[in-house]
C-alpha cells in the first residue's frame, strides 16, 4: 500500500483500519498512520480507572450522516423540514446522492492528524 501511495495512488481507510493487529488486539498506533498522517489518541484517565481493551471483533452499530444533507432534492415523501441543500459533498461520497445516511459500525474517537496530509 505503502508503494502505491508513494507512486500516486489514493487511499481511503474508514473506522480503525490498520488499528489491529493479525489477532485481533490493538495497536498503539495504526499500522498506516504515515499514510494516512492521523494517529490515534489515548483517551486521559485519573487515578486507578481501568482501560477497556478493544478488539477487533467488538462490534458497535453506529451511522454516519453525510454532509451536506440531500434529503430535500430526493424522490418520496417529505416532512417539510428538510434542510436547504448548501454546498457539495466531497467527491469520495460520489454514489451516495440519494441518502443522508450510511452505516458506521465502529466509533469515532479523537485522532491527532498531521498539517499538510
């Protein structure tokens, strides 16, 4: 991956891509961050509070929402209170023009991302 990116190509990593290793149990960084010049940050803990330890196979239904949202411009029915669409959506959402909302399945914790990436 490293190769391709370097020759030019683009990559997308959604959720904890590359945050685990072949087991399943996580690693202190994700194994791409370099490509992808985010890393991961540990949330701060006081006094004796334990981590939970994550592992890949915990699951966790969530759903993203797209934005801006589109749902004014889509065929059926309307509420009335759909917001005005202002602006576009980033070009890797192209395909999702008729849904606001897509399937997550993980969490987003906060991430250190690098200036310039």
């Amino acid at each position: 991956m490293r190769q391709f990116v370097n020759r030019g190509g683009g990559l997308l990593a959604t959720g904890e891509s590359s945050r685990f290793n072949a087991w399943g149990e996580p690693l202190p960084d994700f194994a791409l961050a370099d490509l992808f010049g985010a890393h991961v940050v540990e949330p701060r803990r006081s006094g004796n509070e334990g981590r939970r330890v994550r592992n890949a196979n915990d699951t966790v239904h969530t759903y993203l929402r797209l934005d801006p949202e589109r749902r004014a411009l889509v065929d059926g029915p309307q509420a009335g209170t759909e917001p005005a669409v202002a602006g576009k959506r980033h070009e890797v959402l192209r395909g999702f023009e008729e849904t606001d909302i897509i399937p997550f399945g993980g969490v987003l914790d906060p991430l250190r991302v690098e200036a310039g990436i």
